[in-house]
C-alpha cells in the first residue's frame, strides 16, 4: 500500500466514528423535523412520505446538519428573539396569501 493510501485509510478510521455520530444526530434532528412539519402543517402520511423520499435521497439534507452546518444561534436565544418581537415570524399577509401559517409567498421577479 502506497504512503498516501495508508495515510487516506488512516484518516478514514479515525473520522468514521465521529462521522457516524454526526449521521445519528442528522437521523434524530430529521426524525423531529418530520414529525413538526406533520403536525404543525396537517400533512398526510402520504405527503410525509414524499418528503422522507427527498431527504432519503441526499446524504446531507436536513434542518442544521451538525457535520457541515454550524447555526448562529441556539434554538433558545431564538425563540428568546420572537418572544421578544424582533423577528416577525407570523404574518398575517402571507398566511392570507399562503392560506396557513409559517409560510413565505416566492414571487417571479418577471412577473
């Protein structure tokens, strides 16, 4: 085995625990994340499982990936700010235009 392939194999041993450990938090945050947008959006199973399917289909996908995304703030301080009022989380004109919460109208800027 040639030095920078023993090297490569090296590396792989030593990061595939914490690799692991970042999938299993990936897993557990998704799992969450899932079980929000059912109840707070009335999903069907049906569409559920349409939504599984696309993050199934990335390795990376998720809200916060904890190997590659690091938030710039804690949920606390988060919901300490829309406590707070600073952040205008529900708007009454997307709901209207939307027809239910927590979501954003995207406009065509050509249109």
């Amino acid at each position: 085995m040639t030095k920078p392939a023993a090297l490569a194999v090296a590396v792989a041993i030593v990061l595939w625990p914490a690799l692991t450990l970042a999938a299993s938090a990936l897993d557990e945050q998704n799992q969450l994340l899932f079980k929000q947008l059912q109840e707070v959006h009335q999903l069907s199973d049906q569409q559920m499982a349409a939504i599984r399917a696309i993050f199934a289909r990335s390795g990376v996908l998720g809200q916060g990936n904890p190997a590659i995304v690091e938030h710039p703030m804690a949920p606390e301080q988060c919901r300490a700010k829309l406590e707070q009022g600073s952040v205008h989380y529900n708007n009454p004109e997307f709901e209207r235009i939307c027809a239910t919460r927590y979501m954003v109208p995207l406009y065509d800027p050509k249109s």
